[in-house]
C-alpha cells in the first residue's frame, strides 16, 4: 500500500445529492462545494489548505438544503437552506 502525502487540515464534505436538488447559490447559482473553494481561498487536490469533496447522499435529505460537514467539528453537521448567504457559511466553517 502507497501512502500520498497531503497538506490538507480537514475536509468539508458537501452533499452532492442535495447540491443537485436545490438551485444553486449566490448571484450565479453555483453549487454549494464551488462557492466554499472559492470563498475559502482554496485550491484543487492534495495541495491545499483544506479539502473540498462533493460526497454522494449523506442520508440526511433535508427539503430545500444541502448538509455540509466539516471533518475538523464531526458532531456538528450544517443544514444549508437554498438561498442562504454562502458569507455566513464561510465564516462558520473558517
């Protein structure tokens, strides 16, 4: 077995099955995982600071949100309803 060295410090796992259900945020309806990398200054892959991963269902399924966890505070999951100010989220999750 190989093991791949990393520089990231957690995760944040989006749910890509609610991402897909609800229309996007911000002024151009992006999806959700888009617009954290982006506010949280991040890059792709084992490079940066932290990890962005669009997952498949987390089996929350809540209506109009998409569930976020962040690996760093495993006890606390976030419901993100549709529309949400994706500032507030980013200032959550920093």
């Amino acid at each position: 077995m190989k093991t791949l060295r990393s520089d990231w410090e957690g995760a944040i796992l989006v749910c890509g099955k609610c991402s897909r259900k609800v229309d996007g945020f911000g002024p151009k309806k992006r999806p959700l995982a888009k617009m954290l990398r982006k506010l949280l200054g991040l890059g792709k892959g084992r490079r940066a600071r932290m990890g962005i991963v669009e997952t498949r269902c987390l089996g929350v399924c809540p209506k109009r949100g998409v569930v976020v966890v962040d690996t760093r505070r495993p006890d606390g999951w976030l419901v993100v309803p549709e529309g949400a100010d994706v500032e507030a989220v980013v200032e959550r999750l920093a």
